[in-house]
C-alpha cells in the first residue's frame, strides 16, 4: 500500500523515511488523510480550463434534442429628442407700435407699387392705340383729295394733301388728337406765312375744317377755294445750290 507524504503530498516508497521532494522525516500517518493531502496537491497543480472549452470536449448524449436559441432582441432605438424652441419673447407697446407701423407703411408701398405699374400698364395701352390711330388717320388724310371742278374747269398740279402740303411748306408736322378725332398740320410755307390747319370731313369728303394763317382764323367759306385750291395748284420751287 503507497503511502504519501504529510507535507507535501508526495507519493513515497514503503521503506522510504525522508521525502524526496520536502526533505522531512515520514512518519506513519493514516493513508485517507495521505490521500488527501496528494488530492490537495493535484487541484493545486490543474490547469485552469475555461467553460465552455469543458462544455465543448463533452460528448453530447444521443436522443437529446437541442433546443432552439431565440433572437437576441434589440431594444427599441430611441429618437433624439427635438431642440426645443425657445419661446418668443412679447413685444413691449413701443415695439408693438413701432412693428404696426412698419406693417402699414410697407401695406401702402406695396398698394402704391401696384396702383403705379397698373397706371403704368394703362399708358402704354393707351399709347399703341394712339399710335395706331394717329398712323392710321394722318395717312388717310394725306391720301385724300379733293374736287374742285365745281370751282374751276383747269388741271391742278397736286392730287391729295399729301402731295400739296409737301411742296407748299418747306417745313411742318402732322399730329393727331385722340380725343376730337382730327388731323391736324402745323407748317411754314416757303412765303414765310405760318399755317395751322384742321381736317375733318364735310358730305363724304375730306376738307380743312379751320385754318389760320399768322395767328388769324380764315373765314370757312374762304379756306377751301382761296386758300387749298392754291395749295393744290402749286408748283415745286427749285433752288439753285
């Protein structure tokens, strides 16, 4: 029967007396408490073996059914609380009334610019159809002529007004008023005698309605035998240069 040392745990010989491993005298002791001591000695001296490697090395028995893991629940991700806004702060009465009268005054600006460009539109509507008008009444009225053979039986030199005005004036200006709907010719003649004529319409016929001549108004039974006949009845002058 091996016996062990009392010290140290070491398994020893029956005929040895000294321990080879402590160097104390073995005495004879009681093999449980021997044993005991060699059990101490081994758990001292094991290797320390992580769980699951243990638990790996097992040999699973047969007919065990594994059981299923169950998803590790991810808990609910949390939204980021939004900043807060800051609460306004209330006006004070001189600020109060300071920001209604910057509301008003920017309300009239804004009624101004607006009341300004339909102003605005109305004139440039009004100024095509003026345009028009006038474009389309002074060219009219230059080529309308007139018949004098209830005056004289002879050949005049002009056919309209057009052509008349042309080579009795050296210089002048057709214009056209919207409101009384007329024509109207202010000009110089080469005589130097200073014309403002008015045209309107007399029987289906185009005549100069109001003349005056140097700031004298022409008698209307005069204008159109004394005065437009000679106007129709002119002849070019030529300058020698």
């Amino acid at each position: 029967m091996s016996k062990f040392c009392t010290y140290c745990g070491a398994q020893l010989g029956d005929s040895i007396k000294v321990c080879p491993d402590c160097g104390r005298l073995v005495g004879i002791e009681n093999s449980k408490a021997s044993e005991a001591a060699h059990q101490r000695r081994e758990a001292a001296r094991r290797v320390y073996e992580h769980p699951k490697r243990v638990q790996n090395r097992q040999v699973p028995q047969q007919g065990a059914v594994r059981t299923k893991q169950r998803p590790v629940q991810r808990p609910p991700q949390q939204r980021r609380p939004e900043p807060e806004q800051a609460p306004r702060r209330p006006r004070s009465a001189p600020e109060q009334m300071q920001h209604t009268a910057k509301k008003k005054k920017s309300g009239v600006g804004s009624l101004v610019w607006r009341i300004a460009k339909k102003v605005l539109l109305i004139g440039i509507i009004v100024g095509i159809i003026y345009g028009v008008l006038a474009f389309a009444m002074i060219s009219l009225t230059k080529k309308a002529g007139y018949d004098f053979s209830d005056i004289t039986q002879m050949q005049l030199e002009q056919d309209s007004y057009g052509e008349a005005i042309d080579v009795y004036f050296k210089d002048g200006s057709w214009s056209f008023n919207m409101f009384t709907f007329t024509v109207s010719y202010t000009g110089t003649a080469h005589n130097g005698d200073d014309y403002v004529m008015k045209f309107g319409h007399e029987k289906g016929k185009t005549v100069v309605t109001d003349m005056k001549v140097n700031g004298k108004r022409i008698n209307q039974k005069d204008i159109m035998p004394l005065y437009v006949m000679g106007m129709f009845n002119s002849v070019e002058i030529k300058t020698n240069k």
